[in-house]
C-alpha cells in the first residue's frame, strides 16, 4: 500500500529504486527458500520478498494512471468549449440539476468530463451527446467544519478531471449495442422500482429507502441527512459491504428450493445486477467480491478466511483504480472497519456477557467496534464528533435488514398494485403493504432526529496532524491485544482450572 500511497501522490520510482526493490524482493525470496521448514527467519524473509515486490507494482501502477487532464484538453479549460462524446454512467439527478459523467474524445486522447445539465432534458447511458459550455477545473473548498474538501483529487479517482456547469446538451444519436441495451435496461428497472417506492411510502420516507436499498443521498431531504451526520447513522444509506451481505443473504432465502449450483448463480448475477445498477461504489464493491469469494469457497468445499479474501480483494481492487487508497474516504472507512469487525467483535463481545440475549450483545459489539475503528479518520477527514453515535447505532443497527426487506417489499408492491397509469400516483393498496416499510423507516429516523437534537450532538474538532491518526489506531491495536491477550490468559486459567479440579474430584472419589 505504501507503495501505492507514492505513486498516487507523484513520487515516481526511479530506475534506480526499481533495480533495488526487484533486488531485495529476489534475494529475500532466496533465502525465505533455503530457511528452514515453518522457522520464523523463513516467514521474515518470504514477507520481505512479497513487500518488496508489492511496493515496486503498487508504485509502478499508480505512476502510470492518468493523474491530470490530457494535454489536448488543458488549452481549452476556462474557455467555451463544443465537444461530442457518450454518456457513460447513468444520469444522477439532483435537486437543482443533473449529473452526467461524459467520455470525450479530441486528437486521439479521451477523458471523462463531469457535465451538469438542465434537469427537463432526459438522458440514458450510451446516448451520444454534443454538449457546449465552458471547460473548468475543479478546486477544493472549505466545508462548515473548517476542512479542506480536495474536490479536484475527489473527481480524479473517478477518472475526472475537468467539469461543465451550466453545460446545454444535444442528442445526437441514441444509445446503441447489445451491452448498451442490457445497461439500460438495469438502469430503467432501478428507476421504476424507485419510482414505486414513490408510490408507496410519504416522500421523505420513500426517499430514506432508496437511500438505503441504492446508495443515493442525493435524494433524501437535508434535514433527514443532516440528523444522519450528526447522529453517526450515515452508513445506512451508504452501500456497503455490510448491506451487499444482506442483499446476498436475501437471495439465497429466496431461491432455497433450488439445487445448489443455481442458488450460487441467482446468487452472484442478482448481487452483480444491484451493485452495477447503483453505481458500482467502492464500499458495495469491496463487500460484492468478497461475497463471491466466500459463494466459491463453498461451492468448492474449500476454507474462506475473510481476512485473507479482503487482502485479494483490496490488492485487486488497486490495480484496477489505485486512486482509491488516497482519494476514496468510503473505500478507506471499508478497509478499516471490515477487519476491525473481525477481530474486535470476538474480543468485546467476551467483556458483554453480562448482556444475556447473545443477538443484543453482538449489536452492541459491533456498533462500537465499527464507531472506534472510523473514529480517527472521521475526525481527520470532517472534524466532526458526533458524541451520540454509539447509542443511536446500537437503537437502529437490529433495525436496517427489516427495513431493507421492508423498503424492496414496499417497492415491488408499489410497482405492480394499481392504479398503474401513473407511476408518481400514491397507490392506497401499495401503502398498505408499504406499512412496515414506514413504522422501520419512521423508526430509523426519529432515532437519527432525536441523537442529533441532545446537547453536544456533534462537536467540532479542530484541524491536526494526519500524524495523531496513525498514533490513534496504535493505541486502539495495543488496547484491543491487551485485551486478546488477558482474554487468552484468563481462557488458560479456567482450562487450568477445570483439569485440576476434575483431577481432585477424582481422586477424592477414588478415595
């Protein structure tokens, strides 16, 4: 990753240094070999080979990904512009416009321009667009918590890097191919089913369930979402690897009555479908393959260690976008919390015993588990401290499977009970079923509402150092094998324990 960390913010690897990583990483491999069987100086010496070679690739792949605008585009910032070009993700309408990501092409080099359109126009993925307005670059800003929002390095892991506001757009041929076809397809089915959400849920509500079904903010009103900042319940409607197991989880209790080998298909095509139709953000993402990972190891009767599979799947992941280590704050949050959740929770969860219903006392652990594993990098990253959020997590964290299943209930209900001349028609039938979709929703949100409204809801930390971030996590690693090791030792005792005194009431007995 470090490696990865150099090449992202531009310090290149000279030839020089790539001899030498490629020398180390030979040499310890070669002596890794001729170590001993499972001795210690083995592993040191193997570990060292892989780093060595993992550092040299990391760099090497993120120096050799796009880091600016092409040349043939850098004239023509701040200055009106008329290009042609395919719009290649699907539009994402906001409240004041929409947001198209849009491939242009200009003396045989591309890139990907983020265009703001009129919202009474109607675009899909694929069309083939002549759009014109003024080419500008994009620059950080503060945000109300005194940060500094990089904008610019925020577009650039997507691969953007120049914007269009205020852009007017002219079709100039419609989406076309079999693959383009199938996307808008996807597409359109997600719209329609958002839209039957409208049909059956109150406006605010049924915009909290799409936020929590697709991923979409931009949609839920502001106070909803600002009570979800400060109430530390933002993950909700954040499309993360937590929610692609419960999508994965759902399927497979849906398609139990088939044979093995299908349910696995249903499982992985239905999983794919969603997360490609919402965006294919890097959280879900990172959630999706380590769900198919887990699909293949059953499916082969081989063993799946989930730490192992997010290591894959992180390294994967990096070489197809290495700009997601630095620039993508959902993408860093994942890789943090996913192993915390596996080793913490075991260890707290031993401190909770007093807790007797074993469902409460794994909600309680993962709250805080996933609370603390965020916490240095939030504040770094936001400079906010919501000091309710362990509470309002624990109250609704039970809460969000029922209110997934309830909102896709709400949905296809929405969909298919009449009236169906209009899709934005409320439907007195499709509320009915949509009634435990808006107690849970309603639920989520008064939570949200009332851990944002108590007294020093969120404070606001002033800026520091990334330095007391790496010191912060090292004091939560010490404190949590502090405690993995007085757990194992109290394990020991009790072992101990029970041996001699089955060994004395033996031999008492025997006497």
């Amino acid at each position: 990753m470090f490696g990865v960390v150099l090449g992202t913010i531009g310090q290149a690897l000279t030839l020089r240094e790539i001899f030498l990583c490629v020398g180390v990483g030979i040499l310890a491999g070669m002596l890794g070999c001729v170590c001993e069987k499972y001795s210690n100086a083995r592993v040191l010496f193997l570990a060292t080979g892989i780093a060595s070679f993992c550092f040299c690739v990391g760099s090497l792949r993120a120096e050799h990904e796009p880091h600016v605008l092409p040349p043939e585009f850098t004239s023509l910032l701040s200055q009106p512009v008329s290009l042609e070009g395919v719009i290649v993700a699907d539009p994402d309408i906001r409240a004041k416009n929409q947001q198209l990501v849009v491939l242009v092409r200009k003396g045989g080099a591309q890139t990907r321009l983020l265009v703001f359109a009129p919202l009474f126009q109607h675009f899909e993925y694929g069309e083939e667009v002549l759009l014109a307005g003024t080419l500008t670059a994009p620059a950080p800003f503060t945000t109300d918590t005194g940060r500094l929002f990089r904008y610019d390095t925020y577009l650039a892991q997507k691969q953007i890097f120049a914007t269009v506001p205020q852009a007017s757009l002219l079709e100039v041929q419609q989406p076309h191919g079999f693959l383009t076809h199938v996307v808008d397809t996807l597409f359109d089915i997600k719209h329609i089913f958002i839209a039957g959400l409208g049909r059956a849920l109150p406006n605010a509500l049924a915009k909290l369930a799409t936020g929590i079904l697709t991923g979409n903010q931009h949609q839920i009103p502001e106070a909803t979402l600002a009570a979800l900042e400060l109430s530390g319940m933002l993950w909700i409607v954040v499309l993360s690897g937590y929610h692609v197991t419960l999508i994965a989880s759902s399927i497979k209790a849906v398609t139990s009555f088939l044979p093995r080998r299908f349910q696995y298909f249903c499982i992985v095509g239905g999983v794919a479908a969603i997360i490609f139709a919402t965006g294919a953000s890097a959280p879900s993402l990172r959630g999706a393959l380590m769900a198919g990972l887990s699909l293949y190891a059953r499916a082969t009767h081989r063993t799946y260690d989930a730490l192992r599979a997010l290591s894959v799947v992180v390294a994967g992941m990096l070489l197809w976008n290495p700009f997601l280590l630095v620039y993508d704050f959902g993408f860093q949050l994942s890789i943090l919390v996913t192993p915390a959740i596996l080793l913490g929770v075991p260890i707290l969860e031993s401190r909770l015993l007093w807790i007797h219903s074993k469902h409460i006392r794994e909600v309680v652990a993962v709250s805080t588990v996933a609370q603390l594993a965020c916490l240095p990098l939030v504040l770094w990253q936001t400079g906010s401290l919501e000091l309710w959020a362990i509470p309002a997590n624990i109250l609704t964290m039970w809460l969000v499977p029922l209110a997934m299943v309830s909102s896709f209930a709400a949905g296809i209900a929405g969909i298919f009970l009449p009236p169906i001349a209009s899709l934005t028609q409320v439907s007195p039938l499709a509320s009915l079923a949509g009634l435990p979709a808006y107690y849970t929703l309603s639920y989520l949100s008064f939570i949200a509402k009332s851990a944002a409204s108590l007294p020093y809801a969120a404070l606001s930390v002033p800026d520091f150092s990334f330095a007391y971030v790496v010191l912060m996590y090292l004091f939560l690693i010490v404190l949590f094998a502090r405690l993995r090791r007085k757990e194992i030792y109290t394990t020991s005792l009790k072992k101990r324990f029970s041996i001699t005194s089955q060994f004395t009431f033996s031999k008492n007995a025997s006497t």
